[in-house]
C-alpha cells in the first residue's frame, strides 16, 4: 500500500514540476484555460484509455477463472463415473459399497456444498468422505490379477477427483485484486466527472449523453463486482456436470 501511494505521489510530483518548469522557460506561451484545450483533451484521453485497460482486465480475470473452473467441475464429475464404472470388478461387497460413496459424495456436492461455494467456501465434510473412500478402498484384499488392477483404477479416479477437487476449491476462493475492482470504480467516477473538473458546464440537451454514459460506466462498474466469483453472478458456474454424473450412475445401474 506505501509503494501505491508513493507511486501516485510521485507521478503527482512529475506533473507538478513538468508544469513549473515549463511555465518558466516558454514564458510566451499562451494559457490552456479551455475545457476542449490540449490538456483537458490529453487527459480526458488518458482517463478513458485508463478506464477501459481496468475494465478489460477486472471482465477478463474472472470470465477465464469461470471457463477454468467449469471444464474443472466436468473433469471431476467425469473422474467419478470412471470410478463408478472401474468398481463393478472389485472384490466382495465392495462394488456396491464404493458405488454408493461416489453416488453420495456427489449429492452431497450438488445440494450441500455448491451454495457455499458462491461465497468462496468448501464444506470440509466433502474432503472427508473423498478421504474416507480412498481408505476404504485402499484397504481391500484383491484375489486375483482382475480385483488388483480393478483397486489401481478405482484409486486412481479418486486420486483424480481429489485432485480437481482441489483445484475446485482454488476456483472457489478466486477473486480478481481487490486493487483491480477499486481502481475500476474509481476511474469510472474520473472518467464521469472529468468534464465538469476540466470547466465544462453542459446543458440540456449536451448533458444528456454525459448521463447515458455515467449510466452505462455504472452498470460495468457494477458488473465487474458482480462476476467476481466464479461460482456466483451471471457467469456462475452451475453443478450441472455433477447433475450428469449421477443420471449416469443411474443409467450405468440399468435405471435403478
């Protein structure tokens, strides 16, 4: 937070004695008084390019963490019907043992701890369960060469699984700098007001696309807090990869 201050202080400074200096040395230069004079259009210019490079990069950030997170959530999803499919040949009981895990870890993920992902949270019993079922399987006794390497596979899924789990959980707590959101907002506000600090005094009907634009400069504003998150807003990413992978447990089970 010093740097940032220093910097601004410095970068004030510049403009300071660039203006002291150059005031002193053409003195017969004429005064920039006018709202349209080269310096309001050089900053006027300065601020909107300004405004547009935050905007961009507080819109980009979070659109490329929700593109990530939803190919994610269909990698994990897939993980678990490849393990759903690699437990019918374990040993014992254990097909439909391990079955019924994934079928309620996934659930779980759905009703559970998909609300709390929009606030950046995991639900810490998910991770549990993922855990648990590992040692479970991890435990079994295979008989023969088929049960053995049907064991690898299972536990290779759910490594797999724990692993976009993982990354599931990084997505969930992303968020753009806040620096970036506050930046946005307050070029916007220059970006708005800049006419009026450069001495122009509009009216009607010259006002009316200053208000268009304060309006639209608001809305992106706004939108740039509303996207934040990747599990929230208008570009959440929604459970529907693990609405899938539980029809098709139920396709695999023949309907049941």
């Amino acid at each position: 937070m010093v740097a940032y201050t220093l910097s601004i202080l410095a970068a004030v400074g510049a403009v300071a004695l660039t203006a002291l200096v150059f005031r002193r040395v053409r003195t017969t230069a004429g005064e920039d008084r006018e709202p349209d004079g080269p310096s309001a259009a050089h900053s006027g210019a300065m601020l909107s390019a300004m405004f547009l490079l935050v905007f961009a990069i507080a819109i980009i950030v979070p659109w490329t963490t929700a593109d990530s997170a939803r190919l994610n959530t269909h990698a994990e999803s897939q993980a678990a019907v490849d393990a759903y499919w690699a437990a019918s040949a374990l040993p014992g009981s254990a097909p439909q043992e391990v079955r019924r895990s994934l079928r309620d870890y996934v659930s779980f993920v759905v009703k559970d701890e998909w609300p709390l992902m929009a606030e950046g949270r995991m639900h810490p019993v998910g991770a549990e369960r993922l855990d648990d079922l590992r040692g479970r399987v991890n435990t079994l006794r295979a008989a023969n060469d088929q049960e053995e390497d049907a064991k690898a596979a299972v536990l290779e899924h759910l490594s797999a699984i724990s692993t976009a789990r993982a990354q599931r959980s990084a997505d969930a707590d992303a968020r753009p700098p806040a620096g970036l959101l506050y930046l946005t907002v307050l070029t916007g506000i220059l970006v708005i007001v800049f006419p009026f600090l450069a001495g122009a005094r509009p009216r009607l009907p010259a006002i009316l696309p200053l208000v268009a634009t304060a309006a639209l400069v608001g809305f992106g504003t706004y939108l740039t807090f509303d996207i934040s998150r990747a599990f929230a807003g208008p570009l959440a990413v929604h459970a529907d990869a693990f609405r899938g992978a539980l029809e098709e447990f139920t396709r695999i089970n023949g309907g049941m």
